[in-house]
C-alpha cells in the first residue's frame, strides 16, 4: 500500500504553528491551533486545561482492535520567546515562519513544532491511503517542556518546564503501550538522555557599607565565593569522570550556569551572600536520591574546608533522565522504516539534554526520542529545518505507526 506524504501541506501545517507564538508559560493559543487541526483530521480531542493560559491538546485515532498502541508527543512550547534582545533581529527566532532556499525557518520550527507538523501529517497520509490500524495513534502535544524551574524572583508559569505537560498528560489518561519523541535528534535513535539535577551553593558574609570594609576583604560572600569557586572546579572532573555517572560511552557533564549576589544599584554594601547555581547532568542509570547525597555530601565538605564562610547547599530540580532497551519493538519498527525511507539504518546517540521521556518512562511507557534536524541555529537567519528531511521523517513516523499498530 502507498502512503505518500503531501510536501506542500505538511510545509503549510508547520508554518501555521511556527506563526503561532507559544513561549513556556502562554501555550493555550497553539493548543488550539493543534485542536482545528485534530478535528480537521477527525480525531477524538481530550483538552486538558493544564493551568490558566496553557493546555494539553491530546488527540486519538482509534484502531479497529487488537493491537498496540502508539503515541506521539511533542511539546509546544519554544525555547526562546524571541523577544530577547540578543535574538529580536533574528528572522528564524520569530513567529513568523518563511522558505528560503529548500528550507523552513521560524521560532520553534526545529525544538518541535516540526514535529509536531510531520505527526499531523503521517496520520493525514496514513487516512489518505485509507489505512486501517488495529491500534490506537495518539498525538500529544503538551506545554511545558523546556529546562526551566521557578525559582526565587522568577515565579508564575513561565518557569514551569521540565515535563509540567507531560507530567499533566500521564495522570490525566496520556498513556499508550509506547512512545515517540520527535525532538531533534540529527536522525539517530536516542537510546537515552541524562537527567538534570540543579544545585544551589551559597555562601555567607558581613553586610556592612564600603566606608567600614577596609580590612575586612576576606568577609565578602563574593570574594568567598571566588575561592569555593576554585573549589567545585576541582570537584567537576572528580563527577565527570566517574565510571557510576558514564552511560553507554557518554560521560556526566556538570555546568556554572549562574552566579548572584549583592545589589548592582547599592554597591556601596558587601553582600550578605552569594550563590553560585551548578546544573548536575546525572545518568538515567543512578538513583536520582543517591545523585542528590552525592552532592550534597560535596557541600558538606566545603563547608568543611571552609569553615567560617557559613555555606550551605540545596538541591531544587531533580529531573530524572530515561532509557529504552535496543531490543524494544519501537526501536525496531523505527530502524526499518528509516531504512526503507532514508536507504539506511539509523544512527544511535545518548544526549545529556532532557525530554519528556523522563516522565513517560516513569509511567511504564517506553520512549524513543527520534526525529529530524539539519540545521538548530543559523547565525544570521536563526532556527531551521530542512524541508526534504521533515518530509522524509513524515514518511518515516507514518510507517513507525503501520509497523507498530498493525
């Protein structure tokens, strides 16, 4: 049976979505552009109000009975705002999606609204050719994915990422007998990621006026920060390089991602402490509770070693990373249709990014993370995807569906 993949529509259904701003936290207005093209389809549509301003659209195509069901996932909300002011002059961090030269450009085209287009599609192509599934296809497309957490200041829904979608979905009926995550994996098969688990160091010290520091130097959390600093560069090979957080070859990766302390419009005062934020890339293989007292035992030990400097630690995200075994049937029904799509079996790859494999996982759903990516970023033009490749992985899911459905 031919099932043929309509390049023009499956081009106009991602610019539709990329046209449609959706940064964490303000996700409602794709969901509703993912609900008309769900009845378009005639799926059965779960709206799933997540919180005010950003729902779950959760759509099924019902299979006659009998076979395994299949669900695709994808999130909706986009990496950036392109609104920042390093990226508001970038045509591809905008939403507003454009061709040039064979490929398509626009805010959220590669992290996923690609995907979510060539999932649409597949099912279309797949009705088209008048396939009849014995399982069930469902497409989920969920807010909330990006790595972002709430955090002092930073409060309200635009900081709820980290699978707050997909956490929503899978308590709310979001289940299947497994699942595919179309986030850009260059074409391989992601056999799993590492998880993420974010540590906060502080460090303590006198909050007195520039005019009374002299000879008190040594008490600012700043200047103590240096030195711990110093420190935990000493420790991040120690967690790099040992052999419990390697994962199929890949090693752990931790990074310094922010430093904060004292006032930029009061620098007339020592601050009364610093922080210093570290971001633990931690296998799926280790217990996110021994990762923690790992950690945290490092803490103590500076505390040790720096006695007077008042320090203390806190572990405030813990997002547990996910596998799938090589042998799993997703795995197999996706390296035969990339094969008879591409001409070839598909890569194989571990990422120490996040998705939302980790929360289905943890639901007794084995996920792949598979999907399409020529090009993230370019300099000038900004996010992209080539548009022969986002056809071919169409193909390539609608496939995935006949092989696993039946």
């Amino acid at each position: 049976m031919t099932v043929s993949v309509d390049r023009e529509r499956l081009v106009a259904t991602a610019s539709s979505l990329i046209d449609v701003h959706s940064f964490t936290g303000s996700e409602q207005a794709m969901a509703e552009r993912m609900v008309e093209l769900f009845d378009e389809l005639g799926l059965q549509v779960q709206w799933q109000q997540v919180e005010d301003g950003r729902a779950n659209a959760f759509a099924t195509w019902s299979g006659t009975g009998g076979g395994k069901s299949l669900m695709f996932n994808g999130h909706l909300d986009t990496s950036y705002s392109g609104r920042e002011p390093w990226l508001r002059d970038v045509s591809g961090f905008q939403p507003k999606a454009f061709v040039r030269e064979g490929r398509l450009y626009g805010l959220g085209i590669s992290n996923m609204k690609g995907a979510l287009a060539c999932y649409v599609e597949a099912v279309r192509a797949l009705k088209d050719a008048g396939v009849r599934l014995k399982g069930d296809v469902l497409i989920a497309a969920v807010c909330g994915e990006i790595e972002k957490t709430q955090y002092g200041d930073a409060q309200g829904s635009e900081y709820r990422g980290y699978a707050a979608g997909t956490r929503y979905l899978v308590s709310h009926g979001g289940v299947a007998d497994m699942c595919l995550l179309g986030e850009p994996t260059e074409g391989k098969v992601v056999l799993g990621h590492f998880g993420a688990l974010w540590l906060r160091i502080r460090t303590h010290g006198n909050f007195i006026h520039t005019a009374f520091s002299e000879g008190k130097r040594g008490e600012n959390s700043v200047l103590r920060m240096h030195e711990v600093t110093s420190a935990v560069l000493e420790w991040i090979p120690t967690w790099e390089d040992d052999e419990s957080n390697s994962y199929r070859g890949a090693k752990a990766i931790v990074n310094i991602g922010a430093v904060e302390g004292g006032f930029g419009w009061r620098v007339s005062r020592t601050p009364h402490h610093t922080d210093l934020f570290l971001d633990v890339r931690v296998p799926p293989t280790k217990p996110m509770g021994t990762a923690r007292s790992e950690v945290l035992d490092f803490v103590r030990s500076l505390a040790e070693r720096f006695p007077d400097y008042g320090i203390e630690g806190e572990v405030y995200v813990t997002a547990p990373g996910a596998e799938i075994d090589e042998g799993h049937e997703l795995v197999g029904a996706i390296d035969r249709a990339h094969a008879e799509v591409f001409g070839e079996t598909p890569g194989r790859d571990v990422t120490r990014w996040f998705s939302d494999a980790s929360a289905l996982t943890r639901y007794g759903i084995p996920t792949v993370n598979y999907g399409t990516s020529t090009g993230l970023m370019d300099v000038e033009l900004g996010e992209n995807l080539e548009i022969e490749g986002l056809v071919k992985m169409a193909q390539t899911y609608a496939r995935v569906a006949m092989k696993v459905c039946g």
